[in-house]
C-alpha cells in the first residue's frame, strides 16, 4: 500500500493527498475517476470494490481503509 | 500427413473458451493461452479432450510469439486451417493517464500478437499455406466511442483495419472477418456486471439485455463454416440492440 497517495496523487492531478480530503472535491474527480480507482484496486492490490462501496465513502483516508480491510481479507 | 486444426486465442476463459467448446464438437484445436492449468480446464470441457493440444504462451511477450507457435506446429505435425483471435485485455483510464508503456501492452496482447500469428501462419514451410479462415473478436468499441475506453477501442479498431485489408490481399485463399460484442458476461466482465450500479445502468442500454459468450460463439461457428464460404471482409455486431438503442435513458 506504499504507493497508495501516490497513486491517488496522479489520478487527481494533485501533488500529494491527505486523509482528511473529500474525493468529490478535487478538481479532476469525475465518473470515471471511481472506475479508475476500482480498475487500480483490482489491477495493483487485487481487491475488488464495487461502485456503491465507492458512493458510501466521503474521503482518502476512507477509502484507504477500505482498501486496506479488503486487503486483509 | 499433418494434423488440420484451429487455433484460438484466449481460450482459457469467457469467449474463447465457449468457441473452443462448440468447436471441439467437429474440430482438433489448439488452446492458446498464458496459463497451462486453465488451458487443461478448458480442454477437459472439449468434445474428445486427448485429441486438442495445448499452446502456453504469454501474448504481451510478442517476440516470443513466432518460435513458440512454430515449435508447436512442428512437433506436433499440425496444419492451421482457422485462427480466431479471442485473446484480449481491457484496460479504462482517463487519456491523460495514456502512456507508451500502459498503450504498448494493450497493443501487445490485443493486436501485435495477432499479427505474429497470422504472419507466421500464412509462410509455406510453416503451415503448408493452409490457413483458410481468420476470425478477429473484436468489440462494439471500435466503431462507437466510451469515456475511459480509448486504448481498447483503439486496439480493436486496429484489429478491423487489418481484418479488411488481409481479407483483399488473401483471398480467394483465406476468409477474414471480424465479430463485434457488445457487454457479454464473462470473467473480465463479471466484476463490472457484479457491480449493482453497474449492471442497472448497463441493462438499461441493451434492448435484449448482457449477452451470453454463447451468443458470439455461435456465430463464430457459422463463419468458420463453410456456410459461410462467400463472406469475407465484414464486421459482424453481436450486441443485443446496444447499438441502435438510441431512447431516453
């Protein structure tokens, strides 16, 4: 999971995140971003998340620790 | 005398996989594939399975292509009679994440492969000039347009410009045809199509719903007939209505 904020980082177009950032509030979040994001779990980690997971979740930190608890699974 | 057969690609799961079925009824395959055990699966599900062989090989190492089939067809004394290129990766990201490296091996498995293939196929010491019938699966995606599709409509497309220009250059010899898909459910589906939000959204764009791997099968099947002996250069939608569904969503 190291590269984890990178990762977020270049798909929105941002230097670096934190946990507390919103999703739907950066500049480059769009419909296509969450299939990024699902493509990237699936790709990279393994984990499959599914878009209504993807709509519950507000911020990066939430999303790190969902990919985090699907990764210890 | 050697043996006749077809090769398909990507036969180790979803398309490829029902085509190698349907196919074995009256065909000898060979099973192409980067993984030897779910190659074995799939031809466990053939008609008479000792009688089809296997190819491992790994189709984004494109140089490693020509000599692993051609040792293939050597040893084993076969003849190609069909290809039908099933092998495929997707892959959906913004244009702005393109690069050479993520564009090249997409290009790798989808088309350059099938070039090595078809090139290797077609030389007279190695398959005796037999190859008669090429079959490209291709996908709705190289004549229409999807957010965060850019690299595999392109791979597709790719695959359809070659499929019209060989099929001029080959024939009366060779029939080359394409088959465009819209969503079927296979594995690299199933997670999209898993999905509830996903799934809803989609069906309500198909008019007669996701399709089955049997649905482009079975047209395979009637083009590598010879039922279908005065068709070649065409690109055939296998897609529900998708396509020419344009109502209020």
């Amino acid at each position: 999971m190291d590269n984890f904020y990178e990762k977020m980082a270049e798909l929105l177009e941002v230097d670096k995140v934190e946990d507390s950032e919103v999703l739907k509030d950066f500049e480059a979040w769009d419909s296509l971003t969450s299939l990024s994001i699902i493509a990237m779990a699936d790709s990279d980690y393994n984990i499959k998340i599914y878009t209504e997971d993807l709509l519950k979740l507000e911020t990066i930190g939430e999303l790190k620790s969902l990919i985090d608890s699907k990764a210890k699974k | 005398m050697s043996q006749s057969c077809i090769l398909v690609t990507g036969a180790s799961s979803g398309i490829g996989q029902k085509i190698a079925i349907q196919l074995s009824k009256y065909e000898t395959l060979i099973l192409g594939g980067k993984n030897a055990a779910k190659l074995a699966a799939t031809r466990e599900l053939c008609e008479n399975p000792a009688k089809h062989h296997i190819w491992e090989c790994d189709l984004e190492n494109v140089s490693s292509i020509r000599q692993s089939l051609e040792v293939l067809i050597q040893h084993n004394n076969l003849s190609v009679h069909g290809f039908i290129h099933c092998a495929g990766m997707m892959k959906v990201m913004h244009m702005r994440s393109v690069d050479y490296q993520n564009a090249l091996q997409i290009f790798n498995v989808n088309f350059f492969s099938a070039t090595e293939i078809i090139s290797s196929l077609l030389k007279k010491k190695i398959n005796d000039a037999k190859l008669a019938n090429i079959i490209f699966i291709s996908a709705i995606l190289a004549q229409y347009g999807a957010k965060g599709h850019n690299l595999y409509s392109a791979t597709k497309a790719a695959l359809d410009g070659l499929m019209r220009s060989i099929a001029v250059e080959l024939a009366p010899n060779t029939r080359v045809n394409s088959v465009l898909p819209g969503g079927i459910r296979t594995p690299m589906s199933e997670h999209a199509y898993n999905d509830p939000v996903i799934l809803e959204n989609t069906l309500k764009e198909y008019p007669l719903g996701i399709g089955e791997t049997a649905d482009v099968a079975n047209l395979v099947e009637f083009l590598i007939s010879d039922k279908a002996k005065w068709i070649t250069g065409q690109q055939f939608i296998v897609d529900g209505g998708r396509t020419i569904n344009i109502s209020n969503k």
